[in-house]
C-alpha cells in the first residue's frame, strides 16, 4: 500500500508537471503572503495533518497554523488554519490540498450522519473497499475522523468469502476448509468473514464453523434480526447491502455488530471549502 507521502508526492507530479507557470511567471521570487482555508458548508473537518504533509512537501519554509482539528464540527465562516511563507509555493500547494480537504470532509461528515442514526446502540458503521484507487488510506481515514471504523485495507488483511468464492469453490464448506488449510500452510494470522446470502448458507456456516465473522447480504431487518439470534454470539455479525441513512437504525436494532456501508467513500458530496489570501 502506498505511504501517505507517496500519494501526496504522485499527487504533484500530476498536478504540477514541470511547473506552476502562473504563479511563476506573475508572483515575484521573494514574495511571501499568507492564506487562510474557510469554510463554506456545515459538517466535519477531516484531512487536517494531510494538508500540512502537503505543505512540507511543496516546500519546508510554508508554515501551517491549525486553528482546528480532524473531527471537528464546522460551520461556514470557520476558519481550520491560516498558512504562511512563499506565495509561490501556497500557490502551488493551494488546489492539491483543497482537493484531499474537500474531498476527505465529505467522508467524514457523510460518515457522521450515519453513525449519529446508531446512537444509543452498540451496532458500528464500518466502511469497505469501494474507494479510489491510490486513495484509500486517505479516505478511510477520514471514515474514523467521521466516527466510523475501518473494514479490511484489501485483499491481503482478511479472508473475506464471498458469493463468488463459495460458487467458485464448489459451496461454503469448501471454502471455509480450503481458507483454514491455506492459512495453516502459510503460516498466515488472518481473521475469516464469510458471506450468506440466506438462511441456509447461514445455517450451512454454522454447521461447518472455524470462522470470525459472518456478513448477513441484503437481508430485511426481520430476517436480520433471526439470522442475530440463530448465531446467538459465536461469531460477529455484520449486515451489508443496500443499507441506507433511513434504514440503518432499523437494521442495527436487530442487534447486528457491524453495518457496512459502501456509500461512506463512493457516494459523498465534497465539502465546500476554499483557500483564501489573508
């Protein structure tokens, strides 16, 4: 997986190329200046250290005051931090951190209003791999900064079968046997979900058992709920699929652990925010 700065250091090679000629060829060499980000929209702050990594690596003399955090709850005419040092280079720095800032809160005040419909419940949001490409470690961090909780990085943290893998495999037994066999061989630590579609693949996992977590796929609350009950604790729960902001609580009162919802990092609005000079 890429490092934080890696993605950033991409990020600028895209963005500047050989360049910023605007500001190269209107702003004097020496000249300094200040900026500040203002917000325009209500909701939550998320990509604050990213957008001082930004900085540094456009160039070390920019200095960042934050004047707020990750997490943060804003409303428009905050200010989250005020910058300083070469113009040239706030210039330059100015679009990429906009960009991860926007697109980041969107994540994290999306992610928010999702866990704000399970308080009172134990039930936690989690996110999944439906994210950009080269941006998930960015954007699951602003699902924690929103209050969620991370589900696997990839492919490589968690066996996870799904309905693909059971029909490939030739049934759930199969999988779940070839996974454990696998890990042993490899000498692998790795927790195993699988995936039920309905109540007897349920009850074909529970007969074969050796596994963490079971994700419950597009079932109504009311199913959910038996589903819960049949699996009377031996494993975690998890439901997925086509959850929605009006439908998550319903689902959760069931007593499920986990509710997955893709729609945390590929269906958010980003956050109106906007880099000023000062």
């Amino acid at each position: 997986m890429l490092t934080i700065d890696e993605i950033i250091a991409n990020a600028l090679i895209e963005d500047v190329g050989d360049g910023d000629h605007t500001s190269l060829s209107t702003i004097p060499e020496d000249a300094t200046g200040k900026a500040k980000l203002l917000v325009k929209q209500e909701g939550i702050l998320s990509g604050m250290d990213i957008a001082a990594r930004v900085f540094l690596l456009v160039d070390p003399r920019i200095v960042m005051h934050p004047l707020m955090k990750d997490g943060d709850a804003i409303q428009p005419g905050d200010i989250a931090f005020t910058v300083e040092g070469p113009s040239a280079s706030i210039l330059k720095a100015e679009r990429l951190v906009l960009n991860f800032m926007q697109r980041m809160s969107g994540i994290a005040t999306t992610t928010s209003q999702y866990v704000r419909q399970l308080e009172g419940l134990n039930t936690r949001v989690l996110d999944t791999r439906k994210t950009t490409p080269l941006m998930r470690a960015i954007e699951k961090m602003a699902v924690k900064h929103g209050g969620g909780h991370n589900h696997r990085f990839g492919l490589y943290d968690m066996i996870m079968i799904k309905d693909n893998h059971v029909d490939f495999a030739g049934g759930i037994a199969k999988a779940i046997h070839a996974a454990k066999k696998y890990l042993e061989k490899n000498g692998r630590d790795l927790q195993i979900e699988v995936e039920v579609r309905n109540f007897d693949e349920l009850r074909q996992v529970l007969d074969t058992g050796g596994v963490n977590r079971i994700m419950l796929d597009n079932f109504s609350p009311e199913n959910l709920r038996k589903a819960v009950e049949m699996i009377a604790g031996k494993y975690e729960t998890e439901a997925s699929g086509g959850i929605t902001l009006e439908t998550i609580r319903q689902h959760a009162e069931t007593g499920v652990d986990f509710v997955s919802v893709g729609a945390l990092t590929h269906q958010i609005k980003s956050l109106d925010l906007s880099l000023k000079a000062c």
